[in-house]
C-alpha cells in the first residue's frame, strides 16, 4: 500500500476522482433535468479579494467530465482578484457543468484561501528581519486529509515556503520522539546514523535544549513557543550554525517581531487547518444551442 511518494500531479488526479466520486457517485440525477445536447456559457465570479488559486484542480473537474469545455481565465494562478469581478469564462456542456461545479469550486475556495492567507503574513513580516538570509512563512502538516499536496501548492502560490510535504520528505525529531529515543543526543545521532538523504530537523523547548542539540550536531532546529527574549537568545548563541525556526501559536499580529529576533524561518499551522471559503459564484448564462437558434430566427 504505501509503496512510494506520492508527485503534486498524482495527487492532483485523485484529489479531483475523488471529488467527483464523493459528489457524483452513480450519477447525478438533478443534472438529468437538463438536456445534455448543444453547450452553456458560464461566469465565475469571486465576491471578495483574494488570491488566485487552484486553476488546475477546477479545470481538471470539468473536462474528467467535458473534455472538450473551454476556460478563458481573467486572471492568472497568484494573481490578486478584486472583488465581484469574473474569474473565468465557461464554454461546456449543460449537464457536465453543472455535476463538476460543486467539487471545482470547492477545491478553489480552499486553495484560494491559504494563497490569501500565506500572502497576508509574508507580507507582515517584509523588511523587519535583521537577518541577511531573511526570514520565510512556512506551513506545517496540520493539513485537510487528502488535500496535503494541493494545500502546500497553494502555500507556494502565497509567497511561503513549504515545511517538509510528508514524513517521507524529512526528518523532524519532536517531543515525543526525543522521549522515546532517550533523549536529544541519542536522537540526534539516531537519526545521522540513518543516512537518509533527507533534512534532519530537531525541537527544543529552552535554551539548554537548544546548546544540547547544537552539541549534538543539529543544523536546523526548532525553537518551539520560545519568547522573544528567548528567540534572541537563541540566535545569538547559535551565530548561524544551524537553521532556527520559531513555531507555536503565532499570530498574525506578532510575526514582524518574531521576525525581527533574526529566526531564519517561521512556522504557521493555521494557514492550512483553519480554513475560510472565498466566495465564489457561478452563473450559467444561456445555452449557445438555443442562442444560435435565436439567431437563425431573426
């Protein structure tokens, strides 16, 4: 079962089967009221700002179902959308469109979401780091099941940095870990001995868990709910011989001064687990069949 690592695009492909499947299973009997010859024409319109994301997963619902629909975006993938203004304009047939509308939007609400929000905080912390190599947002894997790989794009297309994708992409020693190791050092050097070709990182929760694990060969730790008192300490002691990231309730309201400790990178799980639907709509607007006879008619 759990034979390799999952590509963007693999995921991609089952986060939209399964979308029609959960929605659609063996048919979609209101779709069945509409009569499936000829096309619609369709708007999609997005009610408030936000940042464009997840163009492939809403493309990719409609033509699984209507292969031959036609999408004329207004906007490109990371592009700011302005309130009520047309996202995208909808060539497809009546009864495809109307079974894939549900699951395409409800992938570009989520997606769109994170990008907004990963966008907000990156922007939060511009110019306030005293740090050479600057200091990046990341995401953590407090993701919605099934939708890790979509989130972690969408972090991207917000201007953040992904934390490691899965267990398989890097080697993060928590709490739990270190108890069960029997101790920072034991972990530490557990892990080394692995050669595992991937990130080792390490969670300390005071300074002289810290000095411990940079005793121990750690070149990338994070300081776990450290105050700032603290974070400056850290960075200060660690003089740049392993990466620091702050993690631990941050708030929008309190980045700029993380930021300003001099923390290589910030950790955030609430751009991925809470959240919000940008409002989007759409509305059929005629059937080019019937258009076309109106046409012929006059």
């Amino acid at each position: 079962m759990f034979d390799h690592n999952e590509s963007l695009e693999q995921a991609r492909e089952r986060n939209i089967n399964d979308a029609l499947l959960e929605d659609i299973g063996k048919g979609d009997w209101t779709a069945m009221l509409v009569p499936d010859d000829g096309t619609v024409t369709a708007k999609l319109i997005v009610r408030q700002e936000a940042v464009l994301c997840g163009q492939a997963w809403f493309e990719g619902c409609l033509k699984k179902l209507d292969g031959s629909a036609q999408i004329k975006w207004s906007y490109n993938e990371g592009d700011l959308m302005k309130a009520d203004t047309t996202v995208c304009d909808i060539i497809a047939k009546p009864r495809a469109l109307l079974s894939a509308e549900r699951p395409a939007i409800n992938f570009l609400q989520t997606l769109s979401w994170t990008a907004t929000i990963t966008r907000q905080h990156v922007k939060a912390i511009e110019g306030a780091s005293p740090n050479p190599k600057g200091c990046a947002v990341l995401d953590t894997r407090k993701t919605i099941p099934g939708l890790r790989q979509a989130q972690k794009y969408a972090v991207t297309i917000g201007s953040g940095k992904n934390q490691r994708l899965a267990l398989w992409h890097g080697i993060l020693i928590k709490e739990n870990h270190i108890a069960a190791a029997g101790g920072i050092s034991a972990a530490m050097q557990a892990a080394i001995a692995l050669n595992s070709g991937v990130d080792i990182q390490i969670e300390v929760e005071s300074i002289a868990e810290l000095q411990e694990a940079l005793s121990a060969g750690a070149t990338s730790i994070l300081i776990d709910n450290f105050s700032l008192d603290q974070m400056r300490e850290a960075v200060a002691i660690t003089k740049g011989a392993a990466l620091l990231e702050a993690s631990g309730g941050v708030s929008l309201d309190q980045l700029k001064h993380i930021a300003a400790t001099g923390v290589d990178r910030i950790s955030i799980g609430k751009l991925t687990k809470d959240v919000i639907a940008v409002d989007f709509s759409l509305r059929v607007q005629r059937s080019e069949e019937h258009t076309s006879e109106l046409q012929s008619q006059s």
